[in-house]
C-alpha cells in the first residue's frame, strides 16, 4: 500500500500523463479540417486587386480554358423548323474560305463578296456600340468556361454588369455558371451551339444551331436571350433574315483586343489594355459601321491573360468619365431577355430556395467533426479535473 509520502508523487505523475493525452486529442482536433471553409484556394490568382501591377512580366501557363471533354455536334430537332419561313431566306451558302480575297477593298463594293476578309455590310438594325458618349459595354464570348466564375469575381469586386455571349455546348457543360451570371445582372446572349460559320450552313441547320442554344440557355437560367453574335461576325442577309425570324437582334462591336491572338504573348495584356486606349483616342476605328458615340468590346473569357486586364480596363476608363453597362441597357432596351419563359425561372428559384431551407434545417441538426472534436476535448479537459479533485481530497484526507 502506497504511503501518504508518496500519494502526491503518484498523483502529479498521473495528472501530467492525462494532461499529455489530452494536448495530443487537442492538437489533433484543430488540424483536422473540411473544405468548406473560407481558407484560400490552393490556386490563388488574386493579383488583378493591385491594378498597378504590370501583369505582362508574368507568362499563364495555363492561360486557355479547359472546355471539355464535349460533344460539339448540333442537335437537330424537325419541330425547331415549325412557323420558319425557310424559302424567304434567299441567299448561296458559302464554303469556309470562299469569302477571303487577296485584293480586298473592303469600302462597301466587295464586302459581301469579301466578307472573311472585309465582314459583311452593317445593316441598320445591326447594333455595333452604345448609342450615347461615355457609355460602354463589355462582352465576352466563347464561355462559359472554367475562367468564367473568377471573371464573375472580378465584375462583382467593380460593381460591373457586363454582357456574355455563350455558346450551347459550353451553356451545357457550365450551366451553374451562366445561372450565376444571369442571377448577378449580366446579360446572357447567343453565340450559337458550336461557333459554326453560319453563311457555310443551311437554312435548317441554322436554325438548329439557335434553337440548340436557346435550349441549352434556357435549361440553365429559365429564359431565352433576344441578342446574337453570329461566330466571326459573319452574317449575310439569308442569315440575318432567319435571325429576325426567331426573335434576334445582331450584336457586333466596335473595339476588338484581339485578345485570342496577343493573350499568350508577354507583353498581351499591354497590348489589349492599349486597344481600349486607341479607340477612346479615335486611332484607326474601322469597326464603328454605324459612327456611334458609345462603345462595345469584345473580349473571351476563354483567355485568364485578358479576364485578368478587366480591373485595368474598368479604372482607366472610368477616369476618362465612361460607365460601364450591358449591351442591351446601352442601346436602351430594357428587355435582353424572352420575357415569356420567365415565371419558369422565377418556380425555378423558389424550389432552390425551399431545398436550400431543408438542407440548411438538415444540416443545423447535423454535428460536425468539428463539433465532436470539440465536445471531445471538454469531456476530456472534464474528466482530468475531475480526477485532479479526487486526488487532492485524497491528500488532504
């Protein structure tokens, strides 16, 4: 039988052996975590916040967007074709390649003929800027993709509404994305389902290609959009006559970066900040058909080289005194949308909303690991104490 010397000895020694056991519970509690906090990403790319940073000196390996793996085939669907005037589109359909001319004048005699090399004349009804001075409209075209969310981002950062040209495979593969831009107050429009040139196609499979597309939108965000950009800016009058038929209006531009030419050069940021420079500046605009006062670029959010240039762009304009809005808000057309399909979005939300309320009641009655490690550790840190006590009384006894 132990004395009464030694009890306190003994008693020490066991409190430091539970007080140890219950450091290692601790320290193993607190390094065990979940992804679903608010640690940063592993692949953190936040350096377009300093918009003073010369972005140029540093090359994106992996500047283009992945995209697939994906079907880009059109689907084909005979009742698309129902309440289309086919035959009124008249018009030759263009092999890929037929509208490059060497000798090109492009001064209104042979753009038709040259319309690879030239584009095709600017009809009236064709929207190439904003209509008022100081006015702009960023769009982006080829997205979704998977740069597109850090975009959002960034729009969202400098209180930007913009204007997203998508095609259908991607509305497809991305469909979360577009529903989040749509939801934040950009405009959706169209860019057709497989980027096709659409004087090379046929009367029916042009309408496929929109008809694809205003699907695959649909399905997302519960809407069709009003505004198309035909792949290349290539649009004749067959093509523009089937457009106006399904509801369309034709968004061009008047200022092009050429950001899928210059993105992966080193110095591609410059050279795509300093073309916004050159057409506020008047420097060699061919592209304004219409001599408009305001402006519509076009950018890819294909490229991270060119999405990472928008906080440079926003600042340099906003101080030469431009503001920033959708293609449809600067012509001054509330509706970009098909307002018809709307209450199907708006049942679309309230479902979400409902089950996010299940889940978050589902989850509320959940305990984490979190939660159990922490519970783990009181009952431990209790249970030494408690000890710690009868040891004492011991002693003292």
């Amino acid at each position: 039988m132990l004395s009464r010397k030694r009890i306190p000895l003994t008693w020490i020694t066991l409190l430091l052996v539970l007080f140890m056991v219950n450091a290692v519970v601790a320290k193993k509690g607190k390094h065990h975590h979940h992804d679903d906090d608010d640690d940063e990403d592993d692949d953190d790319d936040w350096s377009w916040k300093d918009h003073d940073r010369d972005d140029d000196k540093k090359d994106d390996k992996d500047d283009n967007a992945v995209v697939g793996p994906i079907d880009y085939k059109t689907p084909a669907n005979e009742e698309w074709l129902e309440g289309i005037d086919l035959e009124s589109a008249v018009g030759k359909v263009r092999p890929v390649g037929s509208g490059i001319c060497e000798d090109a004048k492009c001064d209104g005699t042979d753009n038709d003929r040259c319309f690879e090399s030239c584009g095709n004349i600017a009809t009236e009804d064709d929207i190439y800027g904003c209509r008022a001075a100081k006015t702009w409209a960023l769009t982006f075209d080829d997205g979704p993709s998977n740069f597109t969310n850090e975009l959002l981002d960034i729009l969202d950062d400098l209180n930007v509404k913009a204007t997203f040209v998508v095609m259908g495979a991607h509305a497809k593969l991305y469909p979360d994305v577009i529903r989040r831009a749509f939801e934040a107050g950009h405009q959706i429009a169209s860019h057709t389902y497989s980027h096709s040139h659409l004087m090379s196609l046929s009367n029916e499979e042009i309408v496929y290609e929109i008809k694809a597309t205003e699907e695959a939108i649909e399905n997302a965000i519960g809407v069709k959009p009003r505004y198309i950009r035909p792949p290349y800016g290539e649009a004749d009058s067959r093509v523009k006559n089937l457009l106006k038929q399904m509801g369309y209006k034709v968004l061009m531009w008047n200022v092009d970066p050429t950001d899928y030419n210059v993105h992966m050069m080193k110095d591609g940021g410059r050279k795509i900040v300093r073309s916004f420079d050159k057409a506020v500046d008047s420097i060699s605009n061919q592209l304004n058909a219409h001599k408009d006062l305001g402006y519509i670029s076009l950018q890819h959010d294909l490229y991270k080289q060119s999405i990472k240039q928008v906080p440079r762009i926003v600042k340099r304009m906003k101080i030469r005194g431009y503001e920033f809005m959708t293609a449809a808000e600067c012509v001054e057309d509330d509706e970009p949308h098909d307002r018809d399909t709307r209450a199907v979005l708006l049942n679309a939300q309230t479902v979400e909303t409902e089950e996010e309320s299940k889940k978050k009641h589902s989850a509320d009655s959940v305990v984490s690991p979190a939660q159990e490690n922490s519970a783990s550790s009181s009952y431990s840190v209790g249970f030494t104490f408690i000890l710690a006590l009868v040891g004492l009384s011991g002693f003292f006894a």
